[in-house]
C-alpha cells in the first residue's frame, strides 16, 4: 500500500490561489479513480478535483471557505501501489462563475446552504415533556394521523402538544378533550404561547460564490457615492402593445417588461452616453462605451449572477425577449459561459413581482449607473378630472456621484420614462 499526497492543481490564468467551496470526501472514505474530491473556486470559475487512485481518505488538507495556495497539498490518500509522493491533480471546469457580481438593492429572499456547506451548530430548545401517566401515552405508530377534532387540534396546538404523542379513548383512538387533560393533569401541560419561543442561533460561514457577492457590494458600496432617482412611470401604453405583440404567437416566446426597459434604457443612452461607462478611479479616467452591453441581474440557486446582453441596441424586442430568457436559463442552470457573465457596460435589476416600491440599487462597479425595476400595480391616477386606474411601475436607479451630477441622474430617468409611457418613440431614430 502507498499512501499519496494530491495537490492543488495548476488551474492556469495566472490563478495563484482557490478557494475551497464544496468537500465531496471525509477521512475514511473509500473512493475510487475519477471520484470528485473536492470542488474550488476561482475568480473566474469553478472546478472540480477527481481523484487519481482507487483508495482511502487520510486526511483533508483545509476546511470549506479556506484558501488554498497551487500546489498546496489537498489531501492525503491510501492506495494500492507504491507511494507516489505529492502529486497533482487535475480538474474539471463545472461552472463560470464569474464573480461579475453587481448591484442588487436587497436579498429577494434566503437561500438555504448548500449541502456541503459547514453545518451550522443549533442549540436545540428544551424538548418537550412527553406526555405521562393517566390515559396510556404510548406514542402513536410512525405514519398514522392523529384523529381529532379540529377544536381538539385547535386546543393542542395552542399548548404546544404534539399529538402524535397523544393516546385518544375515543372510537377508533380518536383523540379528545379529556385526553388532553390527562396530559395536563399529569404536568405536560397547559403551556402558553411562551412554549413556542425557540432559542439557541446558528452561524454560517460565507463561502464561495456568496462571498464573491459579498465583496463585489462591499467594494462597490465602499468605493462609490451613489445617488438613487426613483420615478413613477405610467406603463399602460406598453402593456396594451406587449397585449398586441404576444397574441395569436400561440407556444413561442412571448415579451416581458424588460425588453422594453431595455429598448428604453438604450435610447436613453444615445442622448446620455456617460451613463454607459466605466469608471477607473485609480487612474482617474472614464470610459464611455459604444456598444449597450446590459447586464441582466439574474437570482440563482447559488446567488446573484449577471449575465450580459450584449449589444442590447440592436435587438428588436422579441429577439432581446428571446436571449434574456436564454441568459437567465444559463445562469439559473450553471452553463452560462465565462463571457457571457462578463463585460457588461450598464446593469438592471429587478426583483419581478417582489420588486416592491422603491429599492436603492448598488452599482456593479466599476460601471457608473444601475437600472432598479420595481413592481408594477394597477394605481388610480388623476387625469386632470378624475382618478382613473393606470398601470404604474417605479423605477430606481442609482448613479456614480462621482461623474453623474444629480441633474443629469433626473434628466436621464425623465427620459427613460417619457418613453415608457409614450413606447412608439423608444423604436424611432430621432430624438426622443
């Protein structure tokens, strides 16, 4: 038996060091030759490490969340054959993740931890008593129902008793009031609301691709004075053409909201062009971009990932329809490209129908303006002699204070709006 030594590999770009995101094996563990290990992650990827031997784990070289240098040693394992030493392993590539992690005003809701994430330490609250004595408490057979009536149910629910844990004297076992009386009597219960407070807290370590998120709003938030305009937009008008445009296309696609913002958000541009920019702030420079390249704020199983249309100016509605839900999907399922979740000139966000009124958007640095969506709501609106119900839809954006004056944030919004609410001018080449 040989006992070897697998290395970080080598995952090239210049990547000196991973971090460790996923353990597939414990010590003790029997694997066998192509076996994942252990996955990690760059800042651009992440990869997979298979095994090299049919073997045994005898060792981890680091806990989830580490880093860990190339050629550092990963594990250590027991095998048939003569030992090999340190060797290195090799990997696959699973997913660009590329940590092109922007904006996001708020978490739309939380994620459970991945499987492989370290378990969090719960301080258990004190059980309650089983019941005893009076009527027999045997605990009922695992699979059958509690039979209650619901003022029964009602009753134990209120005290905090489980029925399941309840023996009833009627027909058929079902339980009743005088059961839960016993189960008083004999000093389980009554017990208030109070029995219902847990106790006890959790913690969990951020790792991987959360806190690639993480550090992209920290920096973004650290290093950026934003200024966030919200607007009020009627957008009956584009609802009564999206209504047009979708009927009779029977199974294909059908267009959402965000084409038009970004039919919008792109005509705008034309007249605004420091908002489709980057930001140096080192070197003090600001680059203005010709082409709209949209990142498109996407929430994931794993967390936010932005996936970038790229030259938004030239789609026509339901072709920009089409490659957003084609991004999302790549994005949501892993398979989106290193290049598809990069170089994205200007962002929007939107929490669809949980996008709220207001929302205060982080700028995917280094660019220079970010595009909120809030939800959209049947509103009455005053026409000048009477409340009439309008479809509205706020939007918030939020802009580098740095090199986008207030001014220039309202104006820019106002025309955003004004051509919402008036769709025909998004499609005409002159100005709006």
């Amino acid at each position: 038996m040989g006992i070897s030594s697998i290395k970080i590999p080598d995952v090239g770009e210049g990547v000196a060091e991973v971090e460790l995101v996923e353990w597939h094996v414990k010590v003790g563990d029997i694997v066998k030759e192509d076996d994942i290990l252990a996955a990690v992650m760059t800042d651009k990827a992440t990869v997979e490490i298979p095994c090299l031997f049919d073997g045994k784990i005898l060792s981890l070289g680091g806990a989830l969340g580490d880093t860990l240098v190339v050629g550092a040693e990963l594990l250590t394992i027991e095998h048939d054959g003569a030992s090999s030493g340190a060797v290195e392993a090799q990997v696959n590539v699973v997913a660009s993740d590329a940590p092109e992690e922007p904006d996001e005003p708020e978490a739309a809701e939380e994620k459970p931890a991945s499987d492989n994430a370290p378990k969090p330490v719960i301080q258990p609250a004190p059980a309650a008593k089983a019941p005893e004595g009076g009527n027999a408490r045997a605990p009922r057979p695992e699979g059958q129902p509690p039979l209650a009536a619901p003022s029964v149910r009602a009753r134990a629910r209120e005290a905090g008793i489980d029925l399941r844990q309840v023996a009833g004297s009627g027909p058929a076992g079902r339980i009743l009031n005088n059961d839960l009386d016993a189960v008083f009597e004999a000093g389980s219960g009554p017990q208030t609301s109070t029995s219902r407070r847990r106790e006890g807290s959790e913690e969990i370590r951020i790792i991987g691709l959360r806190r690639k998120i993480a550090d992209r709003m920290a920096l973004a938030n650290a290093r950026i004075p934003h200024i966030t305009v919200i607007e009020e937009i009627d957008v009956t008008a584009v609802e009564d053409l999206r209504a047009v445009m979708n009927a009779g296309r029977g199974d294909k696609s059908k267009l959402t909201v965000l084409p038009f913002v970004s039919a919008a958000l792109c005509r705008a541009i034309a007249d605004h062009p420091e908002m489709n920019a980057h930001f140096d702030d080192e070197a003090g420079i600001v680059t203005r971009h010709a082409p709209v390249h949209i990142g498109i704020a996407t929430m994931t199983d794993g967390g936010l990932v932005v996936p970038v249309l790229r030259h938004a100016e030239s789609h026509a509605p339901f072709a920009a329809a089409s490659e957003i839900a084609r991004l999302a999907e790549a994005a949501r399922t892993g398979k989106a490209t290193r290049d598809e979740l990069a170089g994205s000139t200007i962002t929007i966000t939107s929490l669809g129908p949980l996008g709220a009124v207001a929302t205060t958007p982080i700028i995917n640095h280094p660019e220079v303006a970010i595009l909120g969506v809030n939800k959209m709501a049947m509103r009455p609106m005053w026409d000048g002699s009477q409340f009439v119900p309008r479809k509205m839809m706020n939007v918030s954006a939020s802009f580098d204070h740095r090199v986008i004056d207030g001014w220039d944030a309202a104006t820019f919004v106002a025309l955003i709006k004004r051509l919402l609410e008036n769709p025909a001018m998004m499609f005409m080449e002159d100005e709006a």
